[in-house]
C-alpha cells in the first residue's frame, strides 16, 4: 500500500472537520470551504502540504503547523 502523503493528510482532516472543495481559479493550491457558508474563510492547500486561511489566496494566513499538529495527534 502506498504511503499517504502530507498533502492527502491534510485533505482528509479537512474534509473530517466538514469542509468541502471548491472550485479554485488558483493552480497553486486546491481551496476548500465550509458548506453552504458563503462568507467563511477558504483554506488553501498547497502540493506539500501547506496550509493557508482567509478570503483569497494572497491575502491569506499560514496555519501549517496548526493543522501538522493536529494531523500528528491522529
């Protein structure tokens, strides 16, 4: 069986916690969101795993090593 990679982790954390994709104008990170909530944050995952929160990509913060951390405790 392959090994998961770190990015595939944080995925599937985020979609446990209730967030689904969404389509992204962005070829740097795949965006995923609250359902159904349209003024919620977007998380920005990138391809190796990094983390970003806020309403667009570039004005977006970094929370990779809350989200590692909570993927390790798992």
């Amino acid at each position: 069986m392959k090994k998961q990679t770190v990015r595939e982790k944080v995925i599937d954390y985020l979609i446990e916690k209730g967030l689904v994709e969404i389509e992204s104008k962005s070829k740097k990170y795949r965006t995923f969101m609250k359902k159904n909530d349209v003024n919620a944050y977007h998380y920005f995952v990138g391809k190796k795993g990094a983390v970003r929160v806020g309403k667009c990509s570039s004005k977006s913060i970094s929370i990779t090593r809350k989200i590692h951390e909570h993927i390790k405790e798992r």
